[in-house]
C-alpha cells in the first residue's frame, strides 16, 4: 500500500498528463483486446470455411487485413500517448522535488546541515528523488492496462466459462509471488539506498580533502574506504538483483503456463464437442493478452520497494522542522549608515551538556569598529554565525537597529549585513560572477570594491579580467586572492553591518594594513565593523576590543586600555605577534 500511496501524490500532482497517458494506455488495451476478437472471428468465418471449401474470397482477405491494420494504427497512438504522458510526468515530478529539496536545504540553518552528512544530502537530492518517481514510467500502462484484462476476462467468460476460469487461477498466484518479492526485497532495496550516501558522502570527503590526502600519503587508505562501501553497495545490489530476478521470470511464466493449460483442456472440450475451435483460440489469445498487464503490473510493483525507500528519505528532509521562523519587519534602507548591533545575555551549546557561549552581552555603534579576540575554540566563530542568523541562540537575543534578528522578514537581514567567512568560497564561475553573484551591478562598482579589497591589481592581469572563469572553489587563485574576492563580494553590497571572521588571514600584512586601511576609509562609509583578529597591528586599528575566553567576555576596552589591564589579553595578543615573527 506504500507504493500506491506515494503514486497517489504524483496523481493527485499531475492529474491532466496521468488522465492523457492512462487514456492512451487504455486505447492499446481495448484494440489489442479488439485483436483476440479480429483473431477469433477471422478462424471461424474466414480460415476454417476457406479450408472447408478449398478457396478464399477476396473480399474476405481484404476485410481481415483492413481490421488488423485499422486495430494496429489505434495501438500506435495509443502507446504514443501512454509513453510520452509517462515520460513527462515521471521527469516533471523528479524536478518538482529535486527544487523541494533545495529549497527546503537553503531555508534550514546551519546546524541542520552540520548534523546531516554532505553525501546524504547529495543522495536525497538525487538517487532517492530518481527512485521515489520510478514506477510513474509503468504506472499510465499499468493502469490503462486493467482495461485490456477487464475485457479480456469479460470476453474468456463469454467463450467458454470453464477454460475462463482456468485461466483466472493466474491471478492469486501472481499475487502472492509478489508479496513474496516484496517481503524479502524491501529490506536489500532500503539498506542499498543509504549505502549510495554513505558512498557519496566517503567520495565527497575524499575529494574536498584531497590536499590533506595527497601530502600525508592517504591515497591507498581512501582508496580502500570508497573499495569498502562499493564492495558492500556492490554486494547488497546482487543479493536484490537475484530476486527480482527469480521475481521477473516467474511472473512472465504464470500466464504462459496458463495459456498451455487453457490449450489442453480446450483441445478435449473441442473432441468431446463442448467447445468450438474459435473459442479456444480465442480464449487463449486472450489470456496470452492478459499476460501482458500481469506483467505491467509486475513492473509497477517491482519498482515499489525502491519508490517508498526514496521517498520517505526524501520525505524526512521535507518534513524537517528545524527551519528559522522570521517575523515581518524590516531595517531602514539605504547603505551610508551603519546599524548598530546589540548582543544581549547571548547563550549557545552545540552539545547541552557542554556550552560554547555563556551571557554574552556587548553592543557596537553605527559606524565604529569593533575587534573580537580569543583564544581557539572560544567561540568567536559561531559568535559570527550568531550575528548573521545562521543559527539561533539558545538564551539571550541579538538585536540590529533594535529589533531582534528573529522578527525580522526573509531578506532583510541579507540586505543590510554582509559576512566574510573564514574559509573563502568561491563559484565555479567568472570573477564578475563570483562577485555580483547575479545581481544587477555596474563594473565601476566592481572595481571600486575590488580596489577596497586590494584585489584590482591581479584581476586586472587576468587574462579575461573579470570574464576570467576561476575554477571549481577558485582553485586558480591563491588562498589570498581568493579572500580579496570574498571580500569584495561582500564590499559591492555596501552593507550596513560587514563582519569579518579572520577574512585577512591569508594574506601579506602589508596588503592587510592596506585592505583595513580602506575598511575605515570610505570604501564603506559608515559601515558598522565587526572583526574577528588575531595581528596586534588590526586590532589596534578597532574602536573597541572584545576579549572572549571560555564562552564569555573577559575584557572590553581599547587595545591599549586591555594590555595595560589584562595579562591573558596581553599573553594572547603578543602570542599571535611572536607566532607570526617566529613563521617569518
């Protein structure tokens, strides 16, 4: 019933294009139906009278072969219409849920995505929305087809009752082959699902470290860890490969069985008189006919374990509720102002038994610039994500302008914050591309940004300047360029809030001092500044500091104001310095 159940939602989806295809599939029914009698008809009228008196007429012959050609056009049509109504209703309903799925990734925050491997959410998007719509290409045949069987057996009981109900025995036995099939197939079918994640998630991991595994010597032993998973998805895919096929042949023999049946027992009804000739023909024909939605059926059903397994995988991620809810307000517009940012009793945990951040509460002025300092793992990072919404605090709140971030509209925190990440990531697309990221922005603009970023040198020795494609994650730049782009990508929107989490890392500290120089310049006006650093020569230039450690403020001040009073700052930020002279 699962398998009917998930067709039921692509019916219900698509009720023109099913009702189209399930009426062609009908078509073809009722004229290969039509055939059995043209066949029976032409034996009793036609073969046998011609061989009774030794000749046939030619009006006879043409009237045959007028009925079997005029039958043979209608069934073309008819699977024209089954077909093409199949195709596009299976591929419409696997894009219809291929955009689901994405839609409902982008709309759920980060901590989702970080409990649910990335080869998982590959597979759900893919391989589990291909196998969820499988049986929609049997389905209009399958369905159009009960048609043809509910005339064939009309028609068997009309000819001879006694060979019709031989041939009914058909059906019990094909029922229960296929609950036999179901229940030792589904439980291969599922694990062979999740094992084409796991599959996905080991080969994603291997390529997006490949670094990692080219310099520490890793190749065999990924190697051997994608072998694992293949050999075990390789395994599984036999195991349910050898029952559906035994499954396949002995469905397509129960009818064939049948028709020898029908074929006996008719022969001696014929002998003893009970029967005519044209009947048992005409009977066998059409169990031979009801072979074929037998077999339709068998396929429908044979793709069904894999259909409710893709799409109840499919299913949990657009059921997910961990989704953001927003409110309906929105922040004043224009870009020469900056807002003013408030982080108020702030409290998060990734594990509940262990958390990050503790009543974190500080507040930064339009305009002014502030530096958040700390050791690792004391939670400047997921501060940042806090402050853009990627996730949602557990205690406290975060206000911009005075509201807080979770009643705001969809968007609105998008159009007056912009965040440098970390780890810089770029498109497989042009520099203009990767910048504008579609939208509508003036070159002039670009170049402005570009030049803010300190990036307007390189690019304009590209060979394409900002036509110049960049590769997959801008594998043809340096870590440095790549976050001047990242920079300027954020610098062309002119936010209100730019934050940087160690966006300058990886580069020079001459073209650092130059980037920051423009920060506070007017490459972004007014722009309120929150900078995540590490060189004593960026934190100097904010307004205010922050000192994180352990989950919570231990200092705010200048940074002369915080060496002059706290030694773990000043332990920490020489740290830095003496670490970078040491590297140099």
């Amino acid at each position: 019933m699962d398998g009917f159940r998930v067709l039921g939602v692509a019916i219900r989806r698509e009720p023109v294009i099913f009702t189209v295809s399930t009426l062609g599939s009908a078509l073809f029914g009722a004229l290969t139906v039509a055939d059995a009698w043209v066949l029976g008809w032409s034996t009793d009228h036609v073969i046998l009278p011609s061989y009774r008196d030794g000749h046939i007429g030619a009006g006879w012959l043409i009237a045959v072969v007028a009925l079997f050609v005029a039958v043979a056009i209608g069934r073309a049509v008819g699977v024209v219409a089954r077909r093409l109504g199949a195709g596009v209703m299976q591929y419409r309903m696997q894009a219809h849920y291929r955009r689901a799925v994405t839609r409902q990734y982008l709309r759920l925050p980060l901590a989702w995505h970080q409990a649910h491997p990335t080869g998982q959410l590959l597979s759900n998007a893919n391989a589990d929305v291909e196998a969820a719509w499988a049986p929609i290409a049997p389905l209009p045949m399958a369905v159009g087809t009960i048609a043809m069987m509910v005339i064939a057996v009309v028609q068997m009981f009309a000819a001879d009752v006694v060979l019709a109900l031989l041939g009914m025995l058909v059906f019990p036995l094909v029922v229960l082959t296929n609950l036999a099939y179901q229940r030792r197939a589904s439980p291969l079918i599922t694990r062979a699902q999740q094992l084409r994640a796991e599959l996905s998630e080991v080969a994603h991991e291997s390529f997006d470290g490949a670094l990692v595994v080219k310099t520490l010597g890793r190749e065999s032993e990924e190697t051997e860890r994608f072998a694992a998973k293949a050999r075990e998805l390789r395994d599984t895919n036999i195991r349910a490969g050898r029952i559906r096929a035994a499954f396949d042949p002995t469905l397509a023999a129960l009818p064939d069985i049948g028709v020898l049946v029908v074929l006996a027992v008719g022969v001696v009804r014929v002998l003893h008189g009970h029967a005519q000739a044209g009947d048992v023909v005409q009977v066998g024909f059409l169990l031979t006919i009801v072979a074929f939605p037998i077999r339709s059926l068998g396929w429908l059903l044979g793709e069904f374990p894999r259909s409710v397994v893709g799409f109840d995988r499919v299913q949990h991620v657009l059921d997910a509720t961990d989704a953001l809810t927003y409110g309906d307000q929105r922040l004043p517009a224009g870009s020469g102002d900056g807002a003013r940012l408030a982080l108020e009793k702030v409290a998060f945990a990734y594990d509940a038994d262990q958390p990050l951040l503790t009543d974190v509460t500080f507040d930064v002025a339009p305009g002014r610039t502030t530096a958040i300092v700390g050791p690792t793992a004391s939670g400047k990072s997921t501060l940042t994500n806090l402050m853009t919404r990627l996730v949602d605090t557990d205690d406290g709140r975060i206000t911009l302008d005075g509201v807080d971030l979770r009643d705001l509209a969809p968007g609105a925190l998008a159009e007056a914050m912009a965040i440098v990440p970390q780890q810089a990531f770029l498109f497989d697309d042009t520099v203009r591309g990767n910048i504008t990221l579609g939208a509508e922005i003036a070159d002039e603009e670009i170049w402005a940004a570009l030049r803010a970023a300190q990036a307007d040198g390189f690019v304009a020795a590209l060979r394409e300047g900002l036509d110049t494609r960049l590769g997959e994650r801008g594998t043809s730049l340096s870590g440095g360029q790549r976050q001047r782009i990242s920079l300027a990508r954020a610098l062309v929107r002119r936010p209100r809030l730019l934050i940087l989490d160690d966006a300058t890392s990886a580069v020079d500290p001459e073209v650092e001092q130059r980037i920051l120089a423009a920060l506070r310049g007017d490459a972004t006006g007014d722009t309120t500044l929150v900078v995540v650093a590490y060189r004593k020569a960026t934190i100097a230039l904010a307004d205010e500091v922050v000192h994180l450690d352990g989950g919570r403020i231990a200092g705010r001040g200048t940074h002369a104001e915080l060496l002059a009073t706290s030694p773990a700052y000043a332990d920490l930020v020489n740290a830095y310095e003496q670490d970078e002279e040491v590297d140099a």
